[in-house]
C-alpha cells in the first residue's frame, strides 16, 4: 500500500507541475470539467456508494486536511466531508496499518484440524451420517455444529446421510 501511496503522491505532484504554465481561465476549465464529472458519476451511481482505495483515502485526506469543514461542505465530493475529516484522522493515527489485510466477509473458515478430522471419522466409519459424526466430535472435544460437518462432508464428496443397507 505504501508503494501505492507513493506511486499516487508522484504522479499527482507532476500533475500540480503541470499547472504551473496554465492560466487561470485554463485552471477554471479543468476545475468546472472535474466538478461536472462528479456530477454525472454521482447521478449514474445512485445510491451506491463509491469504492476508494486506502491509499486514494490517504492521498485525498492529505490533500484536503487543510482545508475548514466550511470550505469543505462547498466542494464537489464523492464522498462527505466528515468522511474526510475521518479518513484523515485514520492516516494520522495510522489505523490503516493495525490491519494490514482486510477482513473476509462472512464467518471465519473451519480449522484445517477439524476438516482432516471429521473426513477421518466419515471414511473409517462409511455408516455414520453428518449428525452420528457431529457427536463423535462432541465427545472429542472438538466443538463444531453438525451444520459445519454437513458442510464439511459435501465440500469432500462425501454423502452426508449416507443410505443404510441394515434396518434399525
């Protein structure tokens, strides 16, 4: 991210380089142009929210953090000035780097363990279904809802209430 970071902050310091020689009447060209971009991005976009990379997030809040939350209320921006104001404290505080991937959605993956476990017990023990499986683990320790072991059992290609040959 740090690599991005620097990657953005250099091309963006050859684009204010790049306005020196311009004129004002130029400067007030591009600045009207990007104001009527956001507009139409914002008008397709609808309710949706936009996506900014966190080194777009840092870039934005270091260039933005002088500016008073009047002036800020004024501008164009896809995203709210108090975002910004957040974004910027995020960058000071260096909250970005305590996580330094982001978390996946949903619930946490099934040890490893527990998966080679339970696939054990289901080939070693061809007539057990998921529920017989779920409380064998039980009585090993092993904590895991009789869901996860269905899971588990069909993600292997296993039946998971296999067919009896023997009535009860």
């Amino acid at each position: 991210m740090l690599l991005r970071l620097a990657y953005v902050g250099v091309t963006d310091a050859f684009a204010v380089l790049r306005l020196l020689p311009m004129s004002n009447r130029d400067k007030d060209v591009e600045i009207l142009t990007g104001r009527h971009q956001i507009t139409v991005l914002e008008r397709q976009l609808g309710n949706e929210k936009v996506r900014l990379d966190p080194s777009d997030r840092a870039f934005l809040a270091a260039l933005l953090r002088r500016l008073s939350l009047d002036t800020l209320h004024r501008l164009r921006l896809l995203v709210r000035p108090d975002t910004v104001l957040r974004w910027h404290r995020d960058l000071v505080a260096r909250r970005h780097t305590a996580e330094p991937r982001p978390k996946r959605p949903g619930r946490p993956r099934t040890v490893r363990s527990v998966r080679a476990l339970a696939l054990r017990l289901a080939r070693e023990n061809p007539g057990w279904g998921y529920r017989r499986l779920h409380r064998e683990l039980l009585v090993l320790g092993v904590k895991v809802a009789a869901s996860t072991v269905w899971e588990i059992l069909k993600e292997a290609g296993i039946d998971p209430a296999p067919e009896r040959a023997s009535s009860t």
